[in-house]
C-alpha cells in the first residue's frame, strides 16, 4: 500500500505532537511523586489499620 508523501508528513507530525505530550505528562508526574517523596519526610510513620 503506497502512502503520498502529505500523509507521512501529517502522520508523522501527529505522531511526534502525541510524544510531545505524552513527555509533558510523564513530567508532571515525576515532579508530582517527587513533591510527594519529599512531603513524605515530614510526616509521621504510617500505622497500619486500626492502630490507635
């Protein structure tokens, strides 16, 4: 199956658009676990269930 040049070019730009935001995600998420990571340090131990 052949595909015009114009399809790759679009498919291609979609393709790297979606990395693009596939990457912004992924570092929201790391900034958000190491947020997480450093609150964790001041908090008390964690207790498991039903302990006073």
């Amino acid at each position: 199956m052949y595909y015009t040049p114009a399809f790759r070019r679009s498919l291609a730009e979609a393709v790297v658009q979606r990395l693009r935001e596939t990457q912004e995600r992924l570092d929201e998420l790391e900034a958000w676990c190491g947020a997480m990571e450093r609150l964790e340090r001041y908090l008390p131990p964690r207790t498991s269930r039903g302990a006073p």
